[in-house]
C-alpha cells in the first residue's frame, strides 16, 4: 500500500504508562500471549500503538492518553470475516484508528451512541435492517447526523450506489474493497 502512515511503536515502560499497569505486567502479558508485542533484534519487546489500543478494548482497560486527533470507525457488516479483516487492516493505516465492529443495522444503532464513531463502513445488504435504513436512521438524526458513512457491497448497481448517496452516505465503496481507496477516504478523517 501507498502512502503508508508510520506505526508508532512503544517500550514496555511507555506501554505500561499508558495501559497504568507496572512494566513487569506488561511483560507478563505479552509473554503469554494477551497483549501482541514485537521483538527487537536484540531481544527487547516493542507494542503497537494498536495493539495496545485493541488489548484494552478487549479488556475494558481505560488508556492513560489525550486521545484528540484518535479517529473512530465503526465498521457495520453482517459477514464477520470481511469485518475482522477491515478492523485489522485500518489500524494498519494510521495507530490513532480505533475500530468497533457491528454485525446488523440494529446493532450499529447501539454501537453509534456508545462508540461515537467519526466514521461508519457500512455493508448495503443485511438481513433486517439493511446499510440503506440504518444510513437514513443516523443521517435523520441530529445527534449522528454528522457522522460519516461510506457504504460498501457486493452490489455495485447505479440504483444502489445512487440510493445510499441520496441518504447521505458520502461514497460507496465495491466488495472486494480497493485497500488504497479505502485508505484515501480515511486520510481525509487525519488531516
């Protein structure tokens, strides 16, 4: 991929700071395997800001950090292989990103006053409430209104694509997803 960000990467000491554990929890995490770590040349462990930031999601552990430039992206698709590979890939993009992933409409509902996302990536085609009426839902209500969704799908009509255009969303992206589209519409969140 183009235009990489640079990952930032933290010594246990840094990691503990921000995790408000001692270093020699850290260290125990990560030598059993809870928080994923990287190991230097010579032998030291270095975290990923992501890393760290999905370990305490997953914990509910709160982060000791000013978080105002993070970026937040709820992705909402009911094929949870394809969520799992988006909320791998778009930390990859830049560590101030934190993904939620939501499986149906209904969910994404909860997820959008709980997660307060920036952003949503939203799949067209689920059962129930479909990525047209969920869109409608947050773009009609003024606490979400601002929020931004981009739709994606197998899909790729011009019905469809004008249609989540027309209830807000701000682009609509085809399955299987360009990685350096995708980013570009993520970099503009950055700026």
């Amino acid at each position: 991929m183009s235009g990489k960000s640079k990952t930032q990467i933290l010594t246990p000491n840094q990691a503990a700071e921000i995790l408000m554990v001692s270093p020699a929890t850290v260290r125990l995490w990560a030598a059993k395997g809870h928080l994923k770590a990287l190991t230097t040349p010579g032998g030291h462990r270095r975290f990923r800001m992501s890393d760290i930031k999905s370990f305490a999601r997953d914990q509910a552990i709160t982060l000791n950090i000013e978080d105002d430039n993070s970026i937040s992206i709820l992705i909402v698709d009911d094929d949870t292989q394809f969520s799992g590979y988006l909320a791998e890939l778009l930390p990859s993009f830049d560590a101030r990103i934190s993904v939620q992933v939501a499986n149906d409409g209904f969910e994404a509902g909860k997820s959008v006053h709980i997660f307060k996302p920036n952003m949503i990536l939203m799949d067209l085609m689920m059962p129930s409430m479909d990525g047209f009426e969920t869109c409608k839902s947050i773009k009609e209500d003024p606490e979400t209104a601002h929020i931004r969704v981009i739709g994606m799908t197998g899909f790729a009509s011009q019905d469809n694509i004008n249609r989540i255009l027309g209830l807000g969303a701000e682009a609509c992206l085809t399955k299987p997803i360009d990685e350096d589209e995708l980013e570009s519409y993520i970099q503009l969140l950055l700026k």
